[in-house]
C-alpha cells in the first residue's frame, strides 16, 4: 500500500510539473461591481489564462495572462429593494474586461496590476431601472473606464461626477470605511499551489466615485474579479487512467 500510495504521488506530481513553465490553464469565474455594501453584479464567465511558473512549484504564478472580454454583459439590471439604500432603485450594468497581458500581466507578490473595466454603471435614482410608466427622475452614470488601471474620469451633466480606479490586487482595497478582501488559495490553501486543479483567485480593485450630491458625495465602488482553475479534460482522463493501473497493479501484488 505504501508503494502504491507513493507511486499516486509521483504521478500527481509528474503532471502538475508540466504546469512550471508558461502554460494555458481553462479558468471558471466571474467578473463584478459592487456599490457600497450592495450585493455585487457579478458577470459569469469561462477565460484561458497564461501562466508563468518557470521559477516556482507546482501550480506556482509568477505571472497571470488574462484575453480581453470573457466577461461580459449589455444592460444587466439588478433591482435594488433594501429601503436603506434608498434613493437607489437599482443598477444597470453594461461593461467588459479589457486585457491583462503581456507586457502587463498580473505579477509580483501579492499578486497586482492593471486591467480595464470598459463600460458603466447606471444608478436609478427614485425609481426602478425598468420601470417604463414612471421612469427614474434622475440618475447616476458613473464611468468605468479607468477602474482596475487608474487615473481619474470626470463627467458633468445634471450630476458632476468624478471616478477614480486603481490597479488590481489579491491584497486589500478600500475607498474610505469601507474594504474589500483579495486572496490566493491553492488546494492546500497555498498561494503557491494556486494555479494547480481547483486553486482560487480573488484579485479585487477600488473605484472612489465622488458626487456633488449631498447624500451621495462618496460613493465607494469595488471591483471583483474571481477565477477557479480547473483540470483539462485530458489531465484529468491521465490522471484517472494513471490511477487506476496503479490500484490494479497493487492488488495483484497484494494477491501474489
């Protein structure tokens, strides 16, 4: 049983050794917006990202490739009914993600770097979004243009508004009282297996709207960019294949 056990072991490694140099890995996920404490807009989505490792372990990230626009979404509404956000009705997103390659991929530890969100968000003020009979008396674009990179946008209509973004990060972002958490889980929940089968990736970014509305003077924006690697098909059907002969080979050692 020791044999086999070491002999599964091995295996496992072998594969995931073919992962220490730069490799395509098949990622689940999801892109959001969070306004304030609301619940956030997530945009689910399925990317091949790029990973380097050549300087680390088994799944280790030394940099993160990500191609532009597997998230994505045109006019999502999501209804806002806790009367303490009031006056908010709801939100109506329309954005996607730009590009985190070459030559500024995500890297360093923790790992950051810049990656647009292209598109805005809609606050409907008083009314709900899709409210046809009695349509919101006023509303919020807010631009997101710069979120996930940084520097500043500045919009003046019937509300002068103002939006500052930031790079990404698995560390913390924060606008004012309110933070938000990143993080990098491997299967052991280390950061340096995160890029093996079933890892995880939090990388989370500031957006500090300001308003010349009173109640709404800061308007504290997140945003969330979740992705959970997963195993090729094939690594999968040679990891299952390589296990099961080495079971079968035990047992007849076991029977002799």
């Amino acid at each position: 049983m020791r044999r086999l056990l070491s002999a599964i072991a091995i295996s496992l490694s072998a594969l995931g050794a073919g992962q220490a140099q730069a490799v395509v890995l098949q990622t689940t996920g999801s892109l959001g917006i969070q306004l304030a404490t609301l619940p956030p807009v997530t945009i689910p989505g399925t990317a091949a990202v790029t990973i380097n490792g050549a300087a680390g372990g088994v799944g280790h990230i030394d940099t993160l490739s990500i191609p532009a626009s597997p998230f994505n979404v045109t006019g999502f509404i999501l209804p806002v009914t806790d009367p303490a956000a009031g006056p908010i009705k709801g939100l109506v997103l329309t954005a996607h993600n730009g590009a985190a390659v070459t030559p500024n991929p995500f890297s360093g530890s923790p790992l950051h770097g810049p990656m647009a969100i292209i598109g805005f968000t809609k606050v409907c003020l008083f009314a709900a979004c899709d409210n046809t009979t009695t349509p919101p008396p006023a509303n919020l674009q807010v631009p997101l243009n710069n979120a996930g990179v940084g520097g500043g946008i500045a919009v003046s209509t019937l509300v002068n508004l103002t939006a500052l973004g930031a790079p990404w990060t698995v560390g913390t972002a924060a606008v004012g009282t309110l933070s938000i958490q990143g993080f990098q889980h491997g299967p052991a929940s280390l950061a340096s297996s995160t890029a093996a089968a079933s890892g995880s990736i939090r990388l989370v970014t500031p957006i500090f709207v300001s308003t010349n509305i009173g109640a709404s003077a800061v308007v504290p924006v997140f945003g969330i960019l979740d992705l959970h690697f997963v195993p090729e098909p094939g690594t999968l059907l040679l990891l299952g294949s390589g296990i099961v002969g080495l079971v079968i080979t035990g047992r007849k050692r076991a029977q002799r």
